[in-house]
C-alpha cells in the first residue's frame, strides 16, 4: 500500500444508529464501528482533520428520516467531539449540498480515508465524487458495511457480496481500498 501522506482527512460517513434497524436487512462486516474507533482514535491523537456526513433522509419511512430523532444521531462512541464538523446532507454524496468540498480545500486535505455505511449507496457515491474532484482516496474495506439488497428480478444479493463488489468497482478508479491495519500501519 501507498504511503498516506499530507495530513489526511478522515471523513466518516453516515454511522447512524438508524442503520440498527431491520429495515435496511441483513450487513455484513459487524466489526466496521470498532475499525472506525481505531482510525478516529489515531486521528484525534494527532490532530488531524476528522469530517462527519449525518444523512437526513426525506423519506418518510426511513428509518434515517430527518424527524426521526434518535435513529439520526451518530453512534457511540463515534459521535463528534467540538471542532468536529458534521456535514448534513439528503442525498448519497457527501459533497453535493453540502459545504464539504471548501472545507477540505480550505484545511488544505488532499488525501481522504473514507469510512462508513453504506457501502453501495452514500460511501460508493461520495468516494466516486471525491476521486472526481481530484482527492487521493483510501477506502477502508474493513471500517464499512453493506447491506443485503434485492435486485430488479427479485433476487436478494447477500451483504458480503454487494460489498466485495462495490470494493472491486471503486478500486484503482476512485480509490485505493485497504484495510483499517494497512492505514495504521502507514501512518506509524
């Protein structure tokens, strides 16, 4: 892997507790909030710029409904500190609606190590318009999750098979994908 370099922005996408509900079916990866915890944890420790997005669906039977109350709240014990921004947004993409992009090119973040749920919707859509926009991007395997999901023919995609080929999709492309010890580990 790569050597991370320029102060990378960690940017956590989406770790809501409404994603516990059975709404979204069955995930994959149940250790993605802990992988997260290790990368923010190093962060924090070396004051590097962590970004939040918080989707506020406008759904109305989402659980991620904006006037849903708890289930919109970053999970513990990954919810922001003060100085962490949080950008809000409604659709998939961190960047469309939302400040996010200024931000990153005001704190001069040109590497972003991205993490969060879920893969095939909002961190698929927000690592394709980060590579887009020009951002050298680390999409952690092991610090996201999927979701079942069933196709147009009606037949259901398991969680792990969805994100091993969302992975392969984003990979060289938008991304480079390691895993939560690869970042570490460059870092070090």
């Amino acid at each position: 892997m790569p050597q991370l370099f320029d102060k990378p922005g960690l940017l956590i996408l989406d770790v809501q507790k409404g994603f516990d509900d059975p709404y979204w079916g069955a995930r994959n990866n149940p250790e993605a909030e802990d992988n997260i915890y290790k990368l923010l944890e190093e962060w924090r420790k070396r004051e590097w710029i962590v970004v939040y997005s918080q989707h506020l669906s406008l759904l109305p039977d989402s659980p991620l409904n904006y006037k849903n109350g708890v289930n919109i709240e970053i999970k513990d014990p990954l919810r922001p500190l003060a100085g962490e921004s949080v950008f809000t947004k409604n659709v998939n993409s961190a960047f469309i609606g939302t400040p996010l992009d200024e931000f990153l090119k005001g704190h001069q973040v040109k590497t972003l190590v991205i993490t969060g749920f879920s893969t095939q919707h909002c961190v698929s859509t927000t690592t394709r318009m980060a590579g887009n926009l020009g951002y050298t991007n680390f999409l952690v395997s092991d610090a996201t999750a999927a979701f079942e999901i069933t196709g147009p023919d009606n037949v259901k995609h398991p969680a792990e098979e969805i994100h091993k080929i969302e992975l392969a999709m984003l990979h060289k492309e938008f991304a480079t994908i390691a895993t939560t010890a690869d970042i570490l580990e460059s870092i070090g």
